[in-house]
C-alpha cells in the first residue's frame, strides 16, 4: 500500500498544480490521502483491492482537493458533493464492497 501512496500523492499534486519536485505540501497532502482511504475503508469499500481503480483514485483526489488549503468554499463544497455522489457508487456497488471476514469460530 505504500507504493500506491506514494502514486497518489504524485497525482494528487499533478491535479493539484504542484510541481512533483516540491516537497513542502508532501505531509499534509499524504495525510489527506490516508484520511480519504481510512474513510472509504470505514464505509467498508475494499481500496486495497481497488487502488488502480480510476474511480477509486478519482474519489481520493477529490477528496484530497476538497480538503487541501485555504480554497474558494465555493469550489470546496463542490468537490465535498462530487465526493459523497461517488462514495455512494462505491458503497452500492458490489464490486467495490469489501468482503466481510467469516469467523471460522462460530
């Protein structure tokens, strides 16, 4: 999962018009991708197994750009509401829920 962080935070400051050479923003942008994963992961969307996923990588970054500087709010609460209509794809899909684990002690 480490490389995957390392790719998003590279795309994240493309989306964001970083340059990839600056480093000064990497922590904060690093903790808004590791926010973003903790978030789908507590609706119970496997991003493990969906890191390469364009949407999934789309959701992250908008959340990423939702939650990154001192924005235009007007631009913020877009890309909040950009951010729940695909966290709701992502939740009603099958394909993106994350397999719930079977206690063999039952």
């Amino acid at each position: 999962m480490e490389e995957s962080i390392k790719e998003l935070l590279k795309l994240a400051k493309e989306c964001l018009s970083i340059v990839d050479s600056s480093t000064l923003k990497d922590k904060e942008i690093t903790m808004l991708i590791q926010s973003a994963i903790s978030d789908l992961e507590r609706l119970k969307i496997d991003v493990e197994g969906h890191i390469e996923d364009n949407l999934l990588k789309n959701t992250i970054i908008i959340y990423v750009k939702a939650h990154f500087g001192d924005g235009d709010i007007n631009k913020r609460t877009e890309y909040l509401k950009r951010y729940k209509a695909n966290l709701r794809e992502l939740q009603f899909s099958e394909e993106y829920r994350a397999k719930e684990e079977v206690d063999s002690n039952a």
